[in-house]
C-alpha cells in the first residue's frame, strides 16, 4: 500500500507541453480513477508515475520515497495495459512467473503464488495456454495475474477494459471492485469513459488538456461540480447548457453575472403541476429514446436543444410539453466555465392581480 | 455446359502451365535422365551407363572435396551473416538520419550485380596491390594471401558473401523487430526483466520466424554459390574453393561430360529438396507468432 504525490509535475515532447504544474495526492489504498477525453495527459501521467515515460519537470513520490530516478521494476508498480502486452511466445503459467523469477523467487515459492493467484482470477485450467489461444476476458486476466502476483504497493491500470464487449466489461468492473476490496491496494486507473469512472472509483481526477479540472468523490463530482467541463463530462446525457442571455423571465441576484446556467436531464420535470416552483422552459420534443427503467427525450425549445431524461415514468405522448426545472437545481458558471456559487434565482412573473 | 465452357479455364491457365513446364519441369526430368547416360554434348548417341556417374561421383575424391567445401562455406556464411545481421539489426532498430543512412548503405551490396562485387573484391584482396592488405600492413601485421592460399581462399570467399548478404539480412531483422509491441519491452521492464534477459526470452524467440527464414533462404543460397567463385578463384587454389553448383558448370560446360555434371545436379536438387521440406515441415509449426 503506499500514496503517491506528484509535485509540479510536467512534461513535453519535443515542444509540445502535454502537461504543465500538475499537483496531486493519491491516497493510499484508494480506488483512483483519471479520466478525461482522448489526448488530455491521463496515460501520460499514468506512464510517469509507472516509470515509462520521464517527466520533463517535477517529483513524484510514492510513500516517502522520490522515484525520479527509480527505473521502473523497482518502483513496486504493477501494470496493466490497455491490450494487455502478454508475452506471445510463453504460456500462462510463462507469463505471470516472468516477473517472479526476475525477483529471484524461489521454484516452489513461485509455484504457490501461481497457484493462489489463478484460483483468485479462473486460469488454474489455463496455465499451459498460450496467449493466442485465450479470449478476451481470458488475456484480461492473465494481465491482471501478473500484475498482481508481484504484490506491488501500486496497482496501475490503462483503460484495461477497452478491448472487452460490453456484457464482459461490466462482468470484469465488478470483479475489480471486488479485487481492490480484498487486496486494499492503491488502484490507479485510466479510462475516457465518465460512467466507468463513476462506478469504480472512490476518488475520480477529471483531466483536460493537460490540467486537472477536479480531484473528487463521484457525488461530489456529480452533484458540485467545480466548473463547467466536470460539470458536461459527468453524467448521460450531459449536462444541459443555456447561455444567460437565453433564460429569458430568470432573474438573478448574484455578485458575479453568470455566462451560462446548466441542470442535469434526469432533474428536469416534464409537465409538472403549478405547485412546484421552477424555471420553466417550453418546448417540442424531438425525439424519445425509451429504454424501459428510463426515458430520454430531446427537446427543442427556444433556448435551444436540451435533454430530459425521467425514471418510471409513462412516456410522453405529447409533442409541445412544458420543462420545469426547480430553481435549486440550476447550476451557474461565469464565462470561462468556472462555477458561480450562492447564486439566487426566482422567475420574473406578471404582478399578480387579483389572484391567479 | 459446353465443351468450350469447361476448356475455357484450363485455355486461361495454359500458357503459364506451359511455359513454367518447358523451362522448370521439363529441364529437371531430362537431367534426371541424362544422369543416367555418358554424353559429351555433341556426339549423336548416348551411352545408357545406369548409376554408374552416382558411384564414380561418391569414390572421387575431389567431389567430396567439393561437397566438404560446400558445406564449409554454407556453416559459416550463414552463421556469420545471421548473427550480424542480428547484432546490425538490434542497432540500427531507430530513427534519426544516421541509422537510416547506415541502414541504406548496408543494404546496397545488396542491389549490386555479383559480378561487380567479384571483381572489386578481387582487387581488395590481391595480395601485392590490394587495400585489404595494405590497412593490414599499416596494422603492422603481415600480409596475407586472400584468394591465393588454400588456406585462406574458402574464408576469403565467405567474407564476400557475408558483406553483400549483411544488408538485406538486417533489414529483414529490422523489420521483425518492428513488430514486435513496444508495450511488450515496457511490461518486460516492469517485470524487473535485465536486457540479456528480455533478448534471450522476449525477443529471440519473438524474431525465431524471422531467423528461420534467413538461415533456410541463405543455406539454399550458399549451396548454390556460383558467380564469385566462377569470377574470383574459379575453384582454386587446388580445388580448395570448389563447390557444387561450379563444379557441375566445370564439368558439363568445360569437360563436357554431361552425364557426370548431371548426377551431381541430381545431388545438389536432393540436398535444396531435404532444405526445403525442412523449412516447409517446420514452418507449418509456426515457431512462435502472436
């Protein structure tokens, strides 16, 4: 088990800045996920941390030792690839003792972790296979075996999931989550995909272009986000995003004028009663995606297209439907994406005259 | 279906069947054949002599000369030239412009007519004029006689070949190198794996389809050296640099005994044939890949 920081971190190739002054902390034994679009440092930074790839500036610690200069064996980091970089030309049983006979582990030592190992994973019947003869989510495991028979203080993983289809890949999310529970190891993993990020990790760092946007719990993530890009990359569909200047009848009291203001599909009402207080926005639905626990709808209003997403309900049949969105449910972000807080908002309504 | 309908294919195929049969299959069968007589070429009949030429060959002492110096010369020139081109390979596995220009420049004895290089070797090793032993004697070591020693001509010959075989060798090492996935050598390297260890265990065995290749391909190469001994020693000093393929030449084409040069081609298609099969029979079992 062990932390890992990274100080000021930066790196470039030739003169292209991938990542500049990155600070972070990775608690020890948690469950870390980076996630980010394609091309925004995550892999990078996971190579640095394994000893890969040479930071450009900067120090990255892991427990209290600073592995600069620590050659990748020997900074305790175990791997795992994206297309799981077995070694073709040996079987199973080849694959995951390579590393221990490296360690100079003895013979009947090494035979033991094997064995442990492959009841944990399923291969016991595969150990004398070579790679090419395995599926999928068979190689996903023999990676995983590797890795973890080394007993490193750090588990890294790189979108290891990415090459399985669907079914398996959630089968294989759960039986990490499961992993991570019983080894307690600190599990730092890569994915571009927010709702992998979501369901595994107990701390998820959303990176764009080279920087950290925000290092968070999944809730917290998902319900403060700290600025407009967390706030459109977590969650399906994404965020809903009005420009101020589009809301007409909001009225707001606030230090700072917000450029944008954005809820969440899935908070949106659809056709709610008058008692419930809200912004409310009419529209057309384009289209309705149902998908049995839950629909989604796209809407075209004069604040332009939005979505709606509602949970066990009938599906709406109406084509003009008013949205009602409850005020305490809007998010506001001033013009460079960054969140508005303490921002008050009511709907400007005609004077009431003699009741409604 | 008509007549025409069911010819029409074999009408399609013919003139590559014909012409592959007249100049491939037909020229093997007639020396078979002719393997089986005495013939000088020129006289009107042949005398039908059954395996006598194969028994003369086996008892004459220079032909067994000749095998033993073509197995000599074939053991080192693919040994010599597999293993650097290996060591080349392992090197020049890079960018940047100075290994692309080494590379193309190991690669041009490649594109080089066999006779050029014979004769510019020759003169590199004359023994009174030649560069080679002028660099030897700057070295302060004494001269040596290349081509005109027994001793030393079989291996003078083989230096040749390896020089001109080095570059396409390489660049056939080079290419097995590149597919191999980088993330295989960075697992290897996290793996605690030494750099003696990742070549002996990772990459040896990930280029064995590669090596393979070569030393069939250069062992049915070298048996059939012609052009250089031909041009430089032609089989000389005292019979030490004659091989099969210029020994078969010498007798067909300069003693004229037809016959006799046709039984040791009947051998030398034997020895290529077992090769051959060797690397069919092995290569179906595929060494290591993916």
């Amino acid at each position: 088990m062990a932390k890992i920081e990274l100080k000021q971190i930066s790196k470039k190739f030739k003169d292209e800045t991938i990542i500049e002054n990155l600070n972070l902390t990775i608690k020890d034994g948690s469950f870390t996920v980076l996630v980010g679009p394609s091309g925004c440092g995550k892999s990078t930074t996971l190579r640095m941390v394994a000893g890969l790839e040479k930071q450009s500036g900067g120090e990255i610690w892991i427990d209290d030792k600073c592995v600069n200069d620590t050659p990748p064996g020997l900074r305790d980091v175990a791997m795992v690839f994206q297309n799981y970089a077995l070694y073709p030309n040996m079987t199973v049983r080849g694959n995951i003792e390579f590393g221990l006979k490296n360690m100079g582990i003895a013979k009947q030592e090494r035979e033991r972790l094997i064995m442990d190992i492959c009841g944990i994973v399923g291969l016991v019947p595969h150990l004398n296979k070579k790679p090419q003869s395995l599926s999928g989510g068979q190689r996903q495991r023999v990676a995983l075996a590797r890795a973890m028979v080394k007993q490193p203080k750090v588990f890294i993983l790189d979108e290891p999931l990415s090459n399985l289809d669907a079914k398996l890949r959630n089968q294989m999310r759960t039986e990490l989550i499961q992993l991570h529970k019983r080894l307690g190891t600190t599990f730092v993993y890569v994915t571009h995909d927010q709702v992998e990020a979501m369901s595994m990790g107990d701390e998820i760092v959303v990176m764009n272009k080279g920087v950290i946007q925000q290092a968070d719990t999944p809730m917290k993530l998902y319900h403060d986000p700290a600025n407009q890009f967390t706030a459109e990359f977590i969650g399906t569909p994404a965020m809903n995003m009005m420009d101020m200047r589009d809301m007409q009848g909001l009225e707001i009291r606030s230090a700072t004028v917000p450029g944008y203001a954005g809820f969440r599909p899935e908070q949106a009402l659809i056709g709610a009663g008058a008692d419930s207080e809200g912004y409310e926005i009419e529209g057309e639905i384009l289209t309705r995606e149902s998908l049995g626990a839950e629909n989604i709808y796209q809407i075209q209003s004069r604040n332009g297209v939005f979505f709606v997403k509602t949970f066990l309900a009938p599906l709406e049949t109406m084509r003009h439907v008013k949205v009602t969105v409850p005020y305490d449910r809007l998010y506001y972000f001033g013009l460079n994406g960054e969140r508005l807080r303490g921002v008050e908002a009511s709907s400007k309504r005609p004077a009431a005259v003699g009741g409604r | 279906m008509s007549v025409w309908e069911k010819l029409r294919p074999y009408s399609m195929v013919a003139p590559a069947i014909i012409v592959f049969s007249l100049f491939f299959i037909y020229p093997i069968f007639y020396m078979m054949y002719l393997s089986l007589f005495d013939w000088n070429f020129v006289s009107p009949d042949k005398a039908y002599v059954g395996i006598q030429n194969f028994k003369d060959l086996l008892t004459d002492s220079d032909f067994r000369q000749v095998l033993s110096n073509t197995t000599i010369y074939t053991l080192l020139t693919v040994t010599l030239t597999t293993s650097l081109a290996l060591l080349l390979a392992l090197w020049l596995n890079r960018k940047g412009v100075f290994h692309g220009f080494v590379q193309g420049a190991i690669f041009s004895p490649h594109i080089i007519s066999l006779v050029s290089i014979s004769l510019l070797w020759s003169w590199l090793m004359d023994p009174e004029y030649g560069l080679l032993n002028w660099v030897i004697g700057l070295a302060g070591f004494g001269k040596l006689a290349w081509l005109s020693h027994p001793s030393t001509s079989l291996v003078s010959l083989v230096i040749v070949a390896v020089w001109k075989g080095l570059g396409y060798n390489a660049l056939v090492f080079i290419a097995g190198l590149q597919s191999i996935p980088p993330d295989i050598y960075e697992a290897a390297s996290l793996d605690r794996s030494k750099p003696w260890t990742t070549f002996r265990k990772l990459i040896l065995p990930l280029l064995s389809p590669s090596i393979f290749f070569l030393v069939i391909i250069n062992m049915i190469g070298s048996f059939q050296v012609f052009e250089t001994i031909a041009i430089m020693t032609q089989g000389g000093p005292v019979n030490s640099t004659n091989t099969l393929v210029y020994y078969i030449y010498e007798n067909g084409f300069r003693f004229f005994k037809i016959g006799y040069a046709s039984a040791a081609g009947v051998i030398l298609l034997f020895i290529i044939g077992v090769l051959t099969i060797i690397y069919f029979k092995l290569l179906s079992k595929r060494v290591h890949y993916r």
